[in-house]
C-alpha cells in the first residue's frame, strides 16, 4: 500500500477539523508517542489555537469503536489529535529522519 493510502486511512474528522491521532502520527514518523506529546509539552508557544484538537471524551469513546484497528485502546489520558498544521510543525521538532523526509515531499 502506498504512503498516501496509508495517511489517508488514519485521518478522521473531530468537530470538523481533519486530524490524525497522536499514536498514529508517531506511527508515520516513525518515533514513539511518548516523542510526540514530549515534543508538544516542551514547545507549547510552536502548537498555537487550531494546531491540535483537544478530543471530547465522548467522541474518544466512539472512535475507539469505530477505528479499532487504527486507534489504541487502554490509554489513561485522551490522546492529542493533530491538524494539518500541527503535523507540520511537530515534523520539525521532532529529531526523526522520517519526519523531516515525510514533510519535504
């Protein structure tokens, strides 16, 4: 399967924004997602208002439901959801290889 399929299939649409979880973005870079909420906690001033949706409890619930294949059960905390913006910006914070080649192409 192809890159673009693959992105394709992991973005979902949260009060109609389209994003991708945090679990699935650490997935395409290639990092784990600890990495990912590590990034964003260290550089709050570079994730401004739009650039990640905060995931109503109820709708986690059914998203797990829905995706079950793509999204990870068993998490404590809701997980981060990352517009467009937000996965740019993290693919330069992160020190991934993957990151940066996923976002130059």
């Amino acid at each position: 399967m192809n890159i673009i399929k693959q992105i394709e299939e992991k973005i979902i649409t949260i009060d109609n924004h389209l994003v991708m979880i945090d679990s699935d973005v650490a997935a395409l870079y290639v990092v784990e997602t600890k990495r990912v909420n590590e990034a964003v906690k260290n550089n709050p001033e570079k994730f401004p208002e739009g650039y990640i949706i905060d995931i109503p409890e109820s709708d986690w619930v059914l998203l797990k439901t829905k995706f079950s294949t793509s999204i990870k059960g068993g998490k404590t905390k809701l997980p981060k959801a990352f517009t467009e913006k937000g996965l740019y910006m993290l693919a330069t914070i992160l020190k991934s290889p993957n990151a940066t080649q996923k976002v130059t192409r």
